[in-house]
C-alpha cells in the first residue's frame, strides 16, 4: 500500500528524535522524515535539512509537514518552494505531538493526503481534559 | 557613485564587525520578546557570509549577493534566516550579471528584497518587524534617486528602529506577547539598522 510521508520539523532535534519514536511505537510502516535542530547542533531550524527530510520520504500519494513554532514555517515553506514537485507537499496547522499522531495513523490507513491533512489539524479541537 | 563587488564587500564586512561587537545587545533584545537567538543567529550567519566572500573573487555584484543570501539561509537558523536570506536572494536577480550598480539600481534590488520579506514573513508596516525600518528608508532611497544624503538615510533608519518601541508586536514570537511587547525595541528592526547604516557608511567613504 503507498502511504502519505510524514515529516516533522523542530527547532530542537531532540524533540523530533523523541516524537519519532513514540510515533514508531504505533506505527512502523508509513515513511517518516525528521528535521530538527541547525547543521552544528543548535537550536533553530534549516531550510536544506527540511528540504532533505522531504526528499528523503518523497511519496507521490503526498508529503505532509508539522512544524512547531514560527520559523520553522518559514523554513518549511523555503523548502518546498526549492522542491521542484511542489502541489503534494503540504504544511499542517497543527499541534505538532497530537497533530504527528493523528497524521501518522490516518496516513497509515491508506488515507489521502487532504485526508491525513484533515486528521491532523483536526488534533487542533481536540480536548485534553 | 557606484557599488562594485569592492563596496559590497566592505559593507558585509563591516556589518560583520558591527553585528559581532553587538551580539548580546541583540539577545538582549530577543529575550525581552522573543527566543533570545537573534544576536547568536546574526553573529554565526554574518562570520560565515564574510569567510565565503573573502574566499571568493567576485566581478558580478548579483553573484556576489547570491551567495551572502544563501549563507545567511543555512547558517542563521532562527527567522532572520529565511528572512534575510531571501532579501539577498532576491535582491541578487535584479542585479545578476552586472559588475556595479548605480544607487537607483541598489535601491530596486533591496526594494525587490523588501518584497521577499513581505511574502516570506507575511507582515506589514508596524506590525513591529524589520519591515518597520526596511520600508520607510526604501522609501528615502527611492526619493533620492542616485543622489542620496547617506547621514539622513542613517538617521530615518535609526529612528523608525527606535519606533517600533511603541508598537505592538503582530508577527513571529513577540506577537504571543501582545500588549507585553510595547516598550521594547524589535530585535530584527535593529538589525536591519546596522545593516542600512553599514551601508550607508560604506558609500559615504565612497564619495570621498
């Protein structure tokens, strides 16, 4: 079966090695890219990394990006903008831990990307308590 | 008067110094509303973009800014990256083959620049953003044509730095803030100061 790509992005590359495994415990199939931290190790995000975690999980069934704060959104929407294959990438509004988990397991349902797009920005209504 | 790869040399390097010698004044600044990155992020980018234009002998002014954008893009990290790796980008196609430019065609290369930010960053005048400082001095370069008063354009640059105190954050990280925001000069304003005024103390060397 395809599957729609994750990837996720953060201005911390222990958070995304962190979420990725806790994503793996309930899903093992569905490609997943992360990117996560500046090229040395600092904080911040980089628009090549991103570009890379796209490239690296590309799916034709579609690319579906969460990113945490501001600008890593900037970065992201670099990212796909140096891509040629634009029109199947796309960036989610949405809570990056709930948001990921949602995609992840919509996405391995065979789902489509507007889809997976929709699990994961529904993430956002969501009540924790 | 004309900027040459030679000018524009002088004036990254010297925004470098200015940059470094200011680097937790403008964390300084970042923390009061923001993540505390931006003078780190700067100093990093800016050393790097000085190392590769020492490294590199440059005839085309255009390729010479294509490189400081793509620099400032995979070694700033924090929002200023894409922000002021785009302006440069930008601004290198309206000047790509050319060995000099007039300040009218400086000018409409920051302008195409000052359009990069807008769509990158999504924000408007007073919005609290560099765009604060970007927009109104475009505005007095273009007025002057290719006659400038290079002080003047320091102090209109300086002042609408020092404005965005008052005004309340809208985008990036200060806008979580809100009201707190008032009070506090925008980080990336300051920035864009020194680099205008670099600039500027760069062609007024020139006219000597």
């Amino acid at each position: 079966m395809d599957f729609v790509s994750v990837v996720l992005l953060s201005h911390s590359n222990e958070i995304v090695r962190g979420l990725e495994k806790l994503l793996r415990q309930v899903q093992s199939e569905v490609a997943l890219a992360i990117a996560g931290g500046t090229d040395e190790g600092e904080i911040g995000t980089d628009v090549f990394q991103v570009k890379h975690a796209i490239e690296s999980v590309y799916s034709k069934k579609g690319v579906i990006i969460l990113f945490d704060l501001g600008s890593a959104l900037l970065n992201a929407e670099m990212a796909i903008e140096m891509l040629d294959n634009q029109e199947n990438i796309v960036i989610c509004d949405a809570p990056l831990v709930e948001g990921a988990f949602a995609a992840i397991i919509e996405s391995g349902c065979g789902s489509s990307l507007e889809e997976v797009k929709a699990a994961a920005e529904g993430a956002k209504q969501v009540n924790k308590l | 008067m004309l900027f040459t790869v030679n000018e524009l040399k002088s004036w990254f390097i010297y925004l470098n110094e200015v940059i470094q010698s200011k680097k937790s004044y403008l964390t300084d600044l970042d923390q009061a509303i923001g993540d505390g990155d931006h003078g780190l992020n700067l100093a990093r980018g800016f050393h790097e973009v000085t190392k590769k234009l020492e490294s590199k002998e440059y005839t085309d002014v255009g390729a010479l800014l294509k490189d400081t954008g793509m620099v400032l893009l995979s070694k700033v990290g924090g929002a200023s990256g894409p922000l002021y790796g785009s302006a440069f980008l930008k601004a290198a196609t309206v000047l790509q083959g050319k060995e000099s430019a007039t300040p009218t065609e400086l000018t409409s290369a920051l302008e195409a620049g000052l359009d990069a930010i807008k769509a990158r960053g999504k924000a408007n005048l007073t919005d609290k953003t560099m765009i604060d400082v970007w927009e109104p001095v475009l505005e007095f370069l273009k007025e002057s044509g290719d006659e400038v008063n290079w002080d003047e354009g320091s102090r209109l640059a300086e002042e609408k730095m020092n404005a965005t105190k008052d005004l309340e954050a809208r985008k990036g990280r200060a806008a979580y803030l809100g009201k707190r925001s008032i009070g506090h000069i925008d980080p990336g304003a300051t920035s864009s100061y020194y680099l205008f005024s670099t600039l500027f103390d760069v062609a007024k060397g020139v006219n000597k």
